[in-house]
C-alpha cells in the first residue's frame, strides 16, 4: 500500500490543521486546537488502518470511525475531503453557515461520511460501544469466515472531556466486560480542556482505569508515526479486549503562542498567529484553504487503491455468499428489515378483551415482532424481570450468559447491567450500524438517564426502540423518586420522538407494529405496571385508529356535551366516569390517544372529528403532568392532571387522593361543565 515520504506527510498533517485552521478563521468560531494536535494520529489511522469506500459511504463492511471529541469537526471534514468523499472544499469554506455540509459538530445524515452525531462528550465513546456490539452480533450470525459481514473495526477518537463523562465509565465497563477486541480508541490526551489544564479536575490514572476495565491499553507519543502504528496494529491483534491508545498530543501543534493551552480549544487563532503558526511550520500563508498538488496527487492515488481493495473485498463477500448462503439470506434480510403484511393482526391476536398490564401485553407483542423479525435484538437496564422490556424466548443471552462454549454473540438479549446511559447510547450504536434493529428499557422515571441518548436518535432519524414502563404514579408503593410526573410531556417535547402510552392489550400490539414499521426516528414505550382493564371498541374500530394516534371509544354523537381525552390508564378511568356523566346528562365523547404525535400530524378534518371547534369542552386526563395535551383542551377546557410529586402508597390510595378515581372525575368534570354554563348565562344577563 501506498505510504507517504516523511515530508510528504508531514505536508498532508498540515494541510489537515491548516484547512481546520483557516476555516474556523473564515466563521470567525469553531475548535482549532484538537485538529492541529490530532493532525498525525488521525491521518495515519485514516490512511493505514481503517477500511473504507469513499464512493460508498455506507458500504456495510466498512470500519466505523468516530469522532467522539465532535468539537474537532474539522479534522474530520478535512480527511472525508481529502479521500474523497462527497465533500468539495467550497463546502469547507462554509464552514458552520446555515445549510452547509460542515456543520459545527458533526452530523449523521446530514454529511456523508459522518458514522454519528457528536458534541455531547461522552455520547461518540458510547455510541461506538454500541456499533461495536452490532459488529460482533453480525460475526456471529453472518460472519462464517473472514469474507463475510462483521469482521469490520470500530476505530475513534476521544478526549478528555469524553473520559471525565460519566457515560464513558459505563459504557467502557461494558465494553471491558463483553470483550468487544473489535474497537479501538485513540485518547487524545492533550490534558488541556476549555478552563485549563486537566489537572485542574481530572487527576484519575486513565490507563489503570482502563486496565481494570479490562481493556487492553497502550501509551504513545502522538508524534511518533511507527509507535502509533504499532499500537493500532497490537490493537487488532487483541481480538478478546477492546483498545485504548493513549496518545499523548499537543492542543493547537505548531501555534507559537496557543500550542498546549486551552486558548487552542476553541476559538479562532486570529490573523496574527495564524500568520506565525503558518510561518512556524513553514506552510505558505496563502492562499487560505491550500491543498498542494502533491498532497492532492497522493490522495488521487489513495483512492484508486481504496477502489480496488473495494473490488477485492466484494469479490470475497461473493465468495462467502456462495459458501454461505444461508447466512447470506439471513444478513440480507436482516439489512432489509421486511416486515409481513399481516403484522398488526399477528401481533393483537387473542389480545381483545384481555385485562392486564401494558408492560405484560408489550412483552407478548414484542415476542411475536421477534418471530417475524430475527434481527430485533435488545435488552434492560436489569429489568427484565419487571418486562422493562422482556427477555425474547428461545434467543439466547449475549456475553457470558451466554454460557461456556457458546458464542458470547450468537443470542439476542443483551444485558446492559445498570447502565441507563450507556445503554441508551448502545441501542443508538446498533442502529447505526444498519444491520439490527434494538431496543431497551427501564422504568420510565429512568428515561432520564437515556435523554441524552434519546434526543440524539431524534436528530439522527435512528430507529432505536425504547420501552419504559412503570409509567405513572400508579406503581405505587415505591413512591416519589420512582414515579413518573413530568416524563412524558418531557418526552413529547423532544422533536422527532412518538411516545406511545397505549390503553390496553390492542393498543399496545397495534403501537408495536406500527413502531415496527417506522424507521426514521425513535419511538417510546410507556407501559403501566398495574393491570389494566381491556377497552370496549366501538363496531366501527380498525387498526389505523391507532396509527392515527387517537380515535373515539364511544361517541354520543350530536348529544355530546364534553370530550374526555386520555392516555393508556386514564382511559379506562375515562370510560368510568363518562358512565356517570352520562346518568348526570353529561353525554361524553371518550378519546384514546396513544400517540400524540401521530394525532398532530393528521388532518385538520380528522382532528376536529374528535375535537370539535364548536366550543365543546375538552377534559385532558393523564396521571402525570399533561401539559402536552393541553393543546387539545383550548380555553374552554381542563387538563386533569397532577402538578407535584407522588407520594409512597397502595395504588388504590394513590387513586384516590389524586383525584383518579371515577366519581372524582366525573364530580370534576360537573363541576366544570357547570362552573362554564354559569359563567357563560352569567355573561348573558350581564
Ligand atoms: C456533555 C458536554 N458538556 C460540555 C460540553 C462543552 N465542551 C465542549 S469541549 C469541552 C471540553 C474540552 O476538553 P477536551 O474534551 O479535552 O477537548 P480538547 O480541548 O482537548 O480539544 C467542553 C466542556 C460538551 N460539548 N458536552
Ligand atoms: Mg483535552
């Protein structure tokens, strides 16, 4: 393989921190230190190590690489411009403008080349954890021999910053425990951070650290070409440990007067001392954004060869398809993710009409999606046992439950111990790799520690599945820290999320399949601990009512007096008390809303189906704080929700002194519709 002279590429190194530099100068903000101190490590990884088709970024057998220090967009824009990728240096000079390619922190589908979104620290190190089990589960299921799929590396880049999040702590543990020998990290240990130097508040062994994580760790001089090539090569020879490298560079190499100070971070080095550093390293100081031909000449060449390992590799992927194919189907079906035409009715079979808790139903339903869908992997927070979600039947254990003389990667329960961070992070991580499709779960009062996570799926468009029970204050006994209040409105909030809080058995089937079949975003599970009673349909109810996300329970029709919406187990309380109101000559309409989401996106037509504009009141109910669904109740209406925290008690209690029993509501709801007609005949008198 073509390797640079020691000029030539100590000439490609300062092409790398020179266009990083000069673009940040040209937005006037943005982080030049990291590239110009990661200038060499980066470029020998990039182009000694990693495999990879610029033409194809999304070629499934490619190496991942993460850049989990995203503030260093610029070294990665610069290397998927110099190899080629679809990337042309007008769109560097964009640098950070609206609609470019470059955005400040790098963005998964958004520019190619780009493996995930990273600017949170700590998220990047997770989320390679997590391509880094995909690759494993794929070796194990397809990967017969070396020419088949998941024999590929996940390579990174990570900071100081990542390794004082606590994030990278649980998801190196993991890493460690699983033995994932398929990543490898390159610390950029430049002990420098925005305030200072680390020693300010990072002064933890990082290698022993990482040692007792039972990672295999070596320490490099990060200007020392052959040591950092040894290191990544003694990485892949270590195929039952993951790697961290630790790689001692200097923030802002080559600035006389910012080099090695936290002035390097992040923001620009000024027309002066780019002037110097230019000088210092004896690059031209013109013209901005310099590309030399004999840099770009080698990087033509580059690319020819990375064309033909290409061909090779394809080459061998046919031979493995041929010795294979069964393997071959089952990863190509896996990639395609097909699902059966008749998946709605296989998943809700049998469940009409049958009163149990949400998280009991969810478990069957996900069952039944496993047998339709082998590449559906996934696991819990340690919850399994509360169906947060539930072990898939018959799949085996990844790791060593897996038990001796398994493969640790051949099941499909994943254990992510208690690591609600990290595991948000992994699901997130399988889903970018393309070749699963995962979920996880734990109580929903711990979806706090997957928002991070949550929100970058949203922004991605990833599929991750999360599913949440222990979905109100209704589990009772555990009391206030363990009860959900303002979770699902704050759920909700985050663009580009579906949050199902399905009602019953139906619900949350038909919501499984339809999370099933939607691909371009997360979707949430909020399931009921307690059981719940199974809802009395209408004739006229078809699976699409749910995917519309709300439809009517019943419908006095023209003699409707008030609206009464509801999520999963208010809306049985719901239909309680539209009983009494009924007797109280209150005819109410009763509204399901599993998805709210779904619901906004309808027609105005159908919206007004249920919600009139005629000034019907609308009663919002929800055991939580149901300021998201405020939006339906308009000035005429009530939210019925609850604005405190809960409070340790039997579930009945807690029904009652929070107002959610039927006669409560249904003397609220009077008592409202009353208070409106007085106001309204009082307006009239006046
Ligand atoms: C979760 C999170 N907190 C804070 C920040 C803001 N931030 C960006 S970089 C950085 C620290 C920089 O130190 P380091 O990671 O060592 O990067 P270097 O300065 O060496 O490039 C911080 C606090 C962030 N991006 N993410
Ligand atoms: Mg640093």
């Amino acid at each position: 393989m073509t390797e640079p002279s020691a000029a030539l590429r100590e000439r490609i190194e300062n092409t790398v921190r020179f266009l990083a530099v000069d673009a940040v100068e040209r937005a006037g903000s943005g982080h030049p230190g990291a590239p110009m101190g990661l200038a060499r490590p980066a470029f020998e990884l990039w182009d000694q190590h990693l495999r990879f088709d610029p033409r194809d970024p999304a070629w499934p057998l490619r190496d991942r690489f993460v850049l989990s220090n995203g503030h260093a967009s610029m070294l990665l824009y610069s290397l998927l411009h110099l190899f080629g990728y679809d990337l042309p240096l007008e769109e560097i000079a964009r640098f950070r403008q609206l609609g470019s390619r470059t955005p400040g922190h790098p963005e998964h589908g958004h520019t190619a080349g780009v493996e995930v979104t990273t600017g949170p620290l700590g998220q990047g190190f997770a989320h390679g954890v997590g391509m880094a089990v995909a690759g494993r589960l794929a070796r194990a299921r397809f990967g017969s021999s070396g020419d088949g799929p998941g024999h590929h590396m996940v390579y990174g880049i990570v900071s100081d910053g990542d390794l004082m999040e606590g994030i990278s702590a649980e998801a190196g543990s993991l890493a460690g425990h699983l033995g994932l020998g398929n990543l490898v990290y390159l610390y950029d240990d430049n002990r420098i951070t925005i305030d200072g130097p680390t020693s300010m508040s990072f002064s933890e062994d990082v290698p022993r650290r990482f040692e007792a994580q039972r990672w295999h760790v070596q320490q490099v001089d990060g200007m020392d070409v052959l040591a950092i090539r040894r290191a990544l090569e003694a990485a892949r020879v270590d195929t039952e440990r993951p790697s961290l490298i630790v790689t001692r560079t200097t923030i802002g190499y080559g600035s006389p007067h910012r080099a090695g100070t936290s002035k390097a971070h992040g923001e620009k080095l000024g027309a002066e001392e780019v002037r110097l550093t230019k000088q210092a390293l004896g690059w031209p100081l013109e013209p901005e954004l310099f590309v030399p031909d004999d840099v770009r000449a080698y990087f033509a060449k580059r690319r020819e060869e990375l064309a033909a390992r290409r061909a090779e590799a394809d080459a061998r992927l046919e031979r493995w398809r041929t010795a294979a194919p069964e393997q071959a189907r089952a990863w190509d079906a896996a990639r395609a993710q097909v699902l059966p035409d008749d998946l709605e009715a296989r998943l809700a079979a049998g469940l009409e009409g049958k009163a149990e808790a949400t998280r009991k139903h969810g478990a069957v339903a996900q069952g039944r999606l496993a047998e339709a869908a082998p590449w559906l992997v996934g696991g819990s927070a340690d919850l399994a046992g509360s169906a947060a979600p539930a072990l898939l039947k018959g799949r085996g254990d990844v790791g060593p439950a897996a038990g001796a003389g398994a493969d640790p990667f051949a099941g499909s329960n994943l254990h992510f111990g208690i690591r609600e961070h990290a595991m948000a992070a992994i699901t997130n991580g399988i889903a970018l790799d393309g070749t699963f499709r995962p979920y996880c779960g734990t109580f929903l009062i711990f979806s706090d520690y997957c928002r991070p996570s949550i929100r970058l799926a949203a922004l991605m468009g990833l599929p991750s599945i999360f599913v949440f029970t222990h979905d109100s204050i209704f589990l009772g006994e555990d009391g206030p820290t363990h009860q959900p209040i303002e979770h699902l409105d704050a759920l909700r909030a985050i663009p580009n999320v579906h949050v199902f809080r399905p009602a019953d058995g139906v619900e949350t089937a038909l919501a499984w399949a339809w999370v099933a079949r939607h691909r371009t975003g997360p979707a949430i599970f909020a399931l009921s601990r307690q059981t719940l009673p199974a809802l009395e349909r209408r004739a006229g109810f078809e699976p699409a009512d749910v995917a519309r996300g709300a439809y009517a329970l019943r419908d006095p029709g023209a003699a409707t007096r008030v609206v009464l919406v509801a999520t999963g187990s208010e809306v049985g309380l719901a239909c309680d008390a539209a009983e009494k109101l009924h007797g109280e000559g209150f005819p109410a309409r009763v509204v399901s809303m599993p998805c709210v989401e779904l619901f906004l996106a309808q027609p105005p037509e159908l919206r007004r189906r249920l919600f009139p504009d005629d000034g019907t009141p609308v009663v919002a109910v929800e055991a939580g704080r149901g300021e998201s669904l405020r939006r339906f109740v308009g000035p005429r209406g009530l939210v019925y929700g609850i604005d405190r925290f809960g409070a340790s008690a039997p579930l009945a209690d807690l029904a009652r002194f929070f107002g959610f029993t039927p006669d409560q509501l249904a003397a609220r709801v009077v008592e409202h519709l009353r208070g409106l007609e007085g106001a309204e005949a009082g307006q009239g008198a006046a």
